[in-house]
C-alpha cells in the first residue's frame, strides 16, 4: 500500500486527523495532517504582494497589491480542487462537493486584505490554513459529508465588509464610504468581481451553513506570555463607535484672555482623559479607546473652535458598552457646561459581540488535548470576520500565539510550528465537526 493508499484507508475507516506525529482516537490511530512546510511556503509567497521594505506589508483592501493576492489565492484554491468563484460582495468562495448533498456547508475562512503598514499573519494565517486544509483532504482523498466552504473575506480591516454583507448588516450609505484605497466600498466591490447592485442576494440565512471554523493569530500576549499554543476563544467582543464633536468658539490666540476662551481642543483633552479614567476605574475586561483627533480651524494663531474625535468601546456584552458610553458622555456633558462648550455623540459603527458555540470550544479543545496541545479559554479582544457568521450559524475559533503580542505591525510575527499546529487543530476540530460529534 502506498502512502496515498494508506491515506485513504485511514480517511475512509476514521476521518479523522492527527498533528505532526500519530494520535489514538477511538482505539484506532490517524496519520492525517497538513503539509506544514507547503503552508508555510503559502504565507511567505503571499507576503510579496504589497510587501513593504522593513518587511510588513500593506495590502488594503481594492488596492493592486489586493487584486494581485486575491489572484494568488484563487490560483491556490484551483490547486486544492476547489471549485473558484467571486460573490456578488466580492469575497473569493473555494467549494469543494460533499458525499451528502442535504447537508449545509461547513465554511473555514479569513481574509487578506491588510492595515497599512501592517503585518504578515493578521488574516493570512487563517486564510492560507483553510486552503491548506482543503489541499490535504484533496491530496489523501479525503471525502467529508458536508460541502466545504473556504472564504476569503474582502474588505476585513476596513470593517469586515465582506462578511457583514453575507449577514445583511450593511447598510446602502456604508456602500458609498471611501477607503484607504481611495475608493468607495461600491467600487471597490465591483473591482473585486462583485455587483454592488446585487448585493441582497449574497445574504445567507440561519441554517444556510452549519457551522464556521476560524483560525487567527491572537494579536494579543496572552498564549506567548504563557507558552500555551492554542487559544480556545469563548467570544469576540463588541464594538460600538462614535463621532464626537466638541463645539467652542474660534478667537484670535494673541488677544482672547485665558479666562475668557471658549476651546474646543482642551475640552476635548479634559474629556479624552476622562474616557480613560472611567475605562481604567470600571472593573471588567472592557477597553476605551480615542483614536482620531482633528482640531478646526487648525492654525498656531485660532484658539480651536471645534474638534471632531472618535471613541470606541469595546467588550464582550454590548450592555457593558452602553453603559460605559453613558458614564463617558455625562462626563463630556459636565466638561462642555463648565467650558463653555457643548458636545455631540453619533453613533456611526456597530459590530456586535459574538460568543462561540459552547459545544464547538469543547471540540477544538479537546481535538488539541487529543493532538498533545494545551490550550487557553479567552475572548477575542479584536473583530474578526466570524463575528457576523455568527448572525446566521454557530462559530468556533482557535487562536495560535502572536510573540510578544505585537500585531498590525511590521514586527507581527507567530512561530512556524505554532501555525503548524494551529492548522492541524482546525484540520480536526473540521472532521470532528463532520462527523457530527457536536451536534
């Protein structure tokens, strides 16, 4: 018997997977699993496109380095024997048949599309993991009862518009945004293959897809802090963001007393401070963040008249964020009474909080025990595009260390055997799902 044979036998007999060395699962032994080192050749070719000269990368979203990493991938994907295609949203679908037709898909995906400057695993670990994963299935004949789905989700950094479209929650207006590619979303959609006009039919409904399957980098400290490789993630926290102006009076810098300004920019500073102080006093796990501050008229000689900033609030229960907003909007309103401003809240960004599927986590968790891995429950601190998946089926996600926590930075990097092995758990938890051993 060849090693394809031998492939195959174990497949057909277990369908099951194992990481880097055999594992007993059910008195009977799997050699199944992915081609590291083919995996790891993925993520470096696709790290040119839009590789930056220190190293990082900046692959926005609807720029040539996206066009041109989108092409790769679907050129990997044809490798895999998935069947290609572009939704009317733009995201890069790879099919791959089931041996029972009735059965919703089960989806893996991420994205590539990067921040500027940014780095090569936010995204691309994942992405190239779920191709990497339909190659091995296809390379040991490897038959799966559900349909596979492997999604490269366009547009994630700028906020998660190709999944967000799949879960019906982008809005027409939000399709007229201009992007860090300087186009608008509605053209960057039709760059991509996409039909803004269409975009309806790409909503998928509750029981379209029977589960999702994410693998990320953690983008935090926690997993390389404590020298565990798998990150077991139980919920992807929420984010609410709003536009805040702060309205004063513009005078000239030289002949307007200090007791008697109307500025717009230290209310602005007293009330950024306070954002902090209250995100910092509150308990919870919750963080608060300013992270865009323009000051009008904007010259050395006008004391400011008016400052439009951002806030963002993030936390696991969106009732946490609601309340941490109102404490941070009294305190803007107080500051705005005792300056002589006033201030403005409009809300203009929603992504909601999303647990993982209970029986999904004790899956992936116990698919690592079983692959020798030790693993840690924890939230996602970041947006991921499971998020809205999770409108209209049940997700799990496995995280794998970033060191030293670094992320959206050219220093952004995981260990070559970490990826390995997180491809390895996603591979499994995949065929575990299969089987149905969570339902």
């Amino acid at each position: 018997m060849n090693r394809r044979e031998f492939h195959r036998s174990v497949a057909a007999t277990l369908g099951a997977v194992t990481l880097g060395h055999p594992v007993r699962l059910a008195g009977q032994v799997s050699a199944l699993r992915v081609n590291g080192p083919r995996l790891l050749e993925s993520l470096r070719d696709l790290a040119q496109f839009g590789r930056e000269p220190d190293g990082g990368l900046s692959r926005v979203a609807y720029s040539d380095a996206d066009l041109a990493g989108r092409r790769f991938v679907m050129e990997l994907m044809h490798r895999a024997d998935l069947e290609v295609s572009v939704d009317v949203a733009g995201n890069v679908i790879g099919r791959r048949a089931g041996s029972e037709r009735r059965l919703a898909p089960v989806m893996l995906g991420s994205h590539i599309d990067s921040v500027p400057q940014g780095g090569n695993y936010d995204g691309q670990v994942g992405s190239m993991a779920a191709i990497e994963v339909a190659q091995t299935l296809a390379d040991s004949g490897t038959n799966t009862r559900h349909p596979l789905e492997v999604v490269i989700f366009q547009n994630e950094e700028g906020g998660k518009t190709g999944s967000r479209l799949l879960s019906g929650e982008v809005t027409e207006p939000e399709l007229d945004l201009v992007t860090r590619s300087g186009k608008t979303i509605r053209a960057g959609i039709a760059l991509l293959g996409g039909d803004p006009d269409k975009i309806a039919e790409v909503q998928r409904a509750p029981g379209d897809v029977a589960a999702y399957l994410e693998l990320h980098v953690e983008q935090g400290g926690t997993l390389d802090r404590e020298g565990i490789p798998v990150g077991v993630v139980e919920g992807i926290v929420g984010i609410k963001r709003w536009a805040v102006t702060v309205d004063g009076f513009a005078n000239h810098a030289g002949t307007t007393p200090m007791d008697g300004r109307h500025d717009a920019l230290l209310a602005a500073a007293r009330f950024i401070e306070a954002v902090h102080t209250i995100a910092r006093e509150q308990p919870g796990t919750h963080v608060a963040t300013v992270g865009q501050v323009e000051a009008s008229p904007g010259a050395p000689n006008v004391i400011p008249g008016r400052v439009r900033m951002s806030v963002e609030v993030r936390d696991l229960t969106m009732s946490r964020i609601d309340a941490l907003f109102r404490d941070m909007s009294a305190a803007g309103n107080a500051i705005g009474r005792e300056m002589g401003t006033t201030f403005g809240f409009d809300l203009f960004y929603v992504s909601r909080s999303a647990p993982t599927d209970p029986r999904i986590r004790d899956l992936i968790a116990s698919a690592a025990a079983a692959l020798g891995l030790r693993t840690r429950r924890m939230p996602s601190g970041a947006g991921h595009d499971a998020q809205s998946i999770a409108l209209f089926a049940p997700i799990g996600m496995v995280f794998v260390p970033s060191v030293d926590g670094i992320s959206h930075s050219p220093r952004e990097y995981s260990r070559p055997e970490d990826v390995i092995a997180g491809a390895n758990v996603l591979l499994h938890a995949l065929l575990q799902l299969d089987r149905g051993e969570w339902s």
